[in-house]
C-alpha cells in the first residue's frame, strides 16, 4: 500500500482511537460514581443499577473496539495493514476506508461470521 494511503488511514484510526479513550473514560468514570443509595428510594436504585450496567455494557464494546483499532495502529508500524489475517490476501481499500481496523477481506470475514454462527447454534 502507497505510504500516503497509509497515512491517511493512520490519522483516521489515531482519531478514532481518541474518541474511543475519552468514551471508554467517561463510562469509566461513571460507573465508579459513589452515590448514597441509601437515601433513593427503590425504583431511584434501580434505575441507577440499570444506568450503569447500561455504560459499563457500552464501555466493553468500546474497549473491543479499542483493542481492534490499537492493533491495526500496530500492523501500520509493523507494515502488515492491509492484509488479511486468514488468507494474507489484500483487503480492499474500500472496506478499509469503512472499517481501517478490519482484520479479513470480505469474504474471510464471511466464512469466520459462518463459522461462528455454527459453533454457537
């Protein structure tokens, strides 16, 4: 891949990663709130509960995604971006221009989504 188009997925992914620290440290942040429950009565304190599992839910998938975008800021380094992780076949450039952090081409990405599929059902 041309450096320039390397560059321009680096920046997106740097940003991205950004956004990601700051959502995965507000709901960070919130969850470890102390609040006095003592003093809600119990429909307060549950929906307090939900709130948090809620963000602390949100902030998983924020951490996933986090994690994927942290790895593919590596393969950059490395010089490995771009390459599917099952088949060492190019990814497009247009399914990296919608997902930079995508570790299979397409049709990789459809085979593991079928073999999950089938390993739970």
């Amino acid at each position: 891949m041309k450096k320039d188009r390397l560059a321009h997925f680096k920046k997106h992914l740097l940003e991205k990663q950004r956004q990601l620290l700051e959502e995965v440290g507000k709901s960070a942040l919130y969850g470890k709130g102390h609040e006095d429950d003592s003093i809600k009565d119990l429909g307060d304190q549950a929906s307090t509960s939900y709130t948090r599992e809620f963000l602390f839910e949100l902030g998983n998938g924020d951490r996933r995604l986090l994690k994927e975008v942290t790895t593919a800021l590596q393969k950059i380094e490395e010089g490995s971006f771009g390459t599917c992780e099952r088949c060492g076949e190019p990814i497009a450039e247009k399914r990296l221009e919608a997902l930079p952090f995508a570790r299979y081409c397409i049709g990789c990405q459809r085979a593991v989504e079928e073999e999950e599929r089938m390993a739970t059902g």
